[in-house]
C-alpha cells in the first residue's frame, strides 16, 4: 500500500508540474505585458469605414504607446477612426506627465471635437469615457452618434440617390455638384433646433436631410462627406467652435475635400439659405472654393464669420 501511495503521489506530482510548465508562457506573457504596459485592445470587427488618407493634424497608429501629448491625440484619432468601443493602453514609465496631460486632453471637448471632424461620419462619438488609474492604465469606452440600423437606412438612400441622379461617368466636380444640388433641392434648414435647441426632426444627422427634408449644418455635412467618401476622396470636416468669450459667436461645421491637387471648401448649409420671402433658394457661392473664394463669399454688407476655422488644426488650409 505504501508503494501504491508513493506513486500516486509522484504521478500528481508529474501532473502538477505538466500543467504548471503548459501554462507558464501564458502567466510569463501577462506578466511581461503588464510590467512593459503594452497596450491591449477589445474592439468590434473590422469597420469598412476606416480612413486610411494622411492628415496633418491627426494620423493613425500602429501601436498605442504614448510618448508624448502628440501620441495621446493620435491615440484617440486611431481609436474613433477604427470604429472601437472599448481600449485599453498603458502610460509607458518614461512618459512621466502621462496621466495628467491624459486628464488634461480628456476634458478639452473642443480638441475632441475637432479630432472627431476627421473621422468618416458613421463613427463620430456622441460620447467618451475616459478611465484612469495612478499604475498607469487608460481604459477609453466609446458611443458612437450612428446606430448600425441608421448607417444600414442612410446607406441604402444613398446609392439609390447615386444610381438615380448621378452619372457616375461625369468628373468628381460633376457628380458632387449633383449631389450638392439634389440635397439642397430636397432640405430646409431646421430653423427650430437652431433657435430653440430642439426639434421634431433629426437634423443634426445625415438621417434628418435623407428622410425628412431637415438639416442643420451638421447634417448638411455629414451627408455630404459620406457622398464624398463613396468617391474615395480625402475629405474631412471643418469646425469654428463657439467662443467661450463671446456669447455671440456661434459654432458652424462645413465640409473639406481634395479635389484636382487642393483642399476646397464646400458649404451646403450657406448655398441653401434661409429666405425672408420663404422661397427655396440653390446657390453654388460657397461650393468647391479656396480660402480666398471663401473670404470673398462672407464678405458683403453683413460680412459673416463662421468660417473663421483655427488653420493649426485644419493645416490643409495653412
């Protein structure tokens, strides 16, 4: 019995160390991992409407490590750009100011705006979370504005727009051109979420100008850069924030696009005015122009202001 007793014990034994020696590489894995703070990610599949064009102000990365407050904004742009909900990533030990200028950049809601105008409109966030702890960790959790029902609707509309009212064999000025008009000819201006701050109508999305006739200038241009991304043409989203000092000034968006060898700018919502006498109006005065054809259509006798956008961010423009 003492012989029988002896070899079960070595043969656990053995077993013991066979699980133990099969599991090590894992446990050494982890262990390295978290002593390095390589970045981990948990995200959604593949999004087809990544952007992989080069800007100046944001690019994506192969790794989220953060070096410096530069990486830190690159990091959330490859975050939204890709479409993930959920990140994890880690301050590496020689980035010493990297949870306080991560504090820093999590509260700054005009830089993230602006870092959300370069991602394709279906993966602008209505809202981040940012989680951070003192070993270093960062967890970002990300709600996006579109929901996969009305990226299905909106894309549906679209290529029946395309297949109805565009000749694709036209030039890319042709067919935006189109495009442009059919939107302007087909939307008001929702005069009651501007003024009031609430609508019946979803017209600070792509949805509202698509399905209900309404837009504001964020659903002008969302609808538009969509257009313009089924073109595989660089574009993104230029915004004037309102300005904390001046109560008067107001916040506008209007779309970007490289077209020819130059970035132009393409204003939807101020070629489809609002009419005192209640008429509909088509213009084409702030369609595909440079800055100066810009600055020449806000002056007048009410020279207007939002389209004074900041060019260290939209370096396009520069």
């Amino acid at each position: 019995m003492k012989w029988i007793r002896q070899n079960i014990v070595s043969i656990l034994c053995s077993v013991f160390l066979l699980f133990l020696f099969t599991q090590i590489s894992g446990i050494s894995q982890v262990l390295t991992s978290f002593i390095e703070r390589q970045p981990t990610t948990v995200t959604n599949e593949k999004s087809s409407y990544v952007k992989t064009d080069s800007f100046h102000f944001v690019k994506s990365l192969p790794a989220l490590i953060p070096l410096s407050k530069k990486d830190l904004k690159n990091i959330f742009y490859t975050i939204v750009n890709k479409g993930w909900n959920d990140v994890t990533f880690y301050c590496p030990n020689e980035y010493h100011d990297c949870i306080r200028d991560m504090k820093e950049f999590s509260q700054d809601q005009d830089l993230l705006t602006h870092i959300n105008n370069y991602v394709h409109p279906f993966h602008s966030f209505s809202n981040i979370k940012t989680t951070l702890s003192e070993a270093g960790e960062i967890t970002i959790h990300v709600e996006y504005l579109y929901s996969t029902e009305m990226i299905q609707q909106i894309e549906e509309k679209v290529k029946e727009i395309i297949a109805n009212e565009i000749d694709v064999n036209d030039s890319y000025y042709e067919q935006i051109k189109a495009f442009h008009d059919y939107i302007i000819n087909h939307t008001k201006y929702d005069i009651s979420r501007n003024e009031q701050g609430a609508s019946s109508y979803q017209s600070y999305l792509a949805y509202g100008p698509l399905f209900e006739g309404y837009a504001t200038c964020n659903g002008y241009t969302d609808v538009m850069a969509i257009f313009l991304s089924k073109l595989n043409l660089p574009n993104y989203k230029i915004a004037t924030t309102p300005d904390k000092n001046d109560s008067e000034k107001e916040g506008h968006v209007w779309n970007a696009v490289y077209l020819d060898e130059e970035w132009l700018h393409l204003d939807l919502t101020w070629d489809d005015p609002v009419s005192k006498d209640g008429k509909d109006y088509l213009q084409h005065k702030y369609f595909l122009v440079d800055n100066e054809e810009l600055k020449e259509a806000d002056s007048g006798q009410i020279e207007i202001t939002e389209h004074l956008f900041k060019s260290n961010i939209y370096l396009e423009f520069k």
